[in-house]
C-alpha cells in the first residue's frame, strides 16, 4: 500500500510539475523549488522530464 501511495504523490507531483512550467514558463527545476519538492522526489521526477 505504501508503494503504491508513493506513486501516486509521484505522479500527483509531475502533473503540478508539468503545469506550471507550463503555464509559468520555468524549468522543471524551478517548479519543483517552488512546490517544495523533497530532494529524493526530485531524483525520481527528474528522471521524467
């Protein structure tokens, strides 16, 4: 149950991620220092942009 908590704030993540970069023009870095994404996170997202 944990595992599949963790996806689903990993992909709950990458969709406000996608947003703002989109509607804000940013990185992916940068929306992700904006939404205080934890450094372990950030590994795994990074990986997706």
């Amino acid at each position: 149950m944990e595992e599949r908590i963790n996806r689903e704030r990993i992909e709950w993540s990458y969709e406000h991620i996608k947003n703002l970069m989109e509607a804000m023009k940013m990185t992916a870095e940068q929306a992700m220092s904006i939404l205080k994404v934890s450094d372990e996170d950030k590994a795994v997202l990074s990986k997706r942009f």
